[in-house]
C-alpha cells in the first residue's frame, strides 16, 4: 500500500455545508467539500470561498499508521462481540431441556 501522498499546497473553491436531515447522524455538523454537493445526503450550502492554502504533509506516514491500527481494533472488537453473542445463543440453545409431554 502506497502512503498518502498530501500535495504542499491546495488552491481552489472548497463549499461549505450542514447536514438539514435530523434523521442524519451528523445533522447540525459543518463539513468543507472540494466537490459541490448536489444534496442527496441533505447537506445544505452555506457558502463557498476560494482558497490558497499551504497544507501540513507533516506525519502524514504515522497518522496512516495510526488510523489503520485504529480500524483493525474496532474490527476486532466488533467481531468479538458479535462473537460473544453468538456464544450466547449457542450456550441458550444446549441449555434448553424438554419439559412436558409430547402427546
């Protein structure tokens, strides 16, 4: 896998948003867009500038490192505990005894 590659400098329009669906998990929040956004995830423009901006290429290699490591636990801890319920439902199902009569 080839390490993100962060250009030394970003120039052109960036959109600015909300999210206007309350049932959207990040409603309320602000996001910066480089593409205008057409809507369809409810974000709603507020306004658009144009920029010259130097960006930090500094770390970059280690955040990567870090953001992956992050995503592989919370995968294995996702799996874990899918897995303990299914654990569960197993020891439930052998615990079941028959009780009654079958007529």
């Amino acid at each position: 896998m080839k390490g993100l590659q962060i250009p030394e400098r970003f120039t052109g329009k960036v959109y600015v948003c909300i999210y206007g669906n309350p049932a959207d998990c990040l409603y309320g929040h602000i996001t910066v867009s480089e593409k205008k956004p057409n809507g369809e995830y409810g974000e709603i423009i507020i306004g658009q500038v144009d920029v010259d901006i130097p960006l930090d290429q500094t770390g970059t290699l280690d955040k990567q490192v870090e953001q992956l490591r992050s995503s592989k636990r919370k995968i294995i801890d996702e799996a874990s505990a899918k897995a303990g319920q299914i654990d569960e439902a197993i020891e439930s199902l052998l615990a079941i005894e028959y009780s009654g009569d079958q007529s």
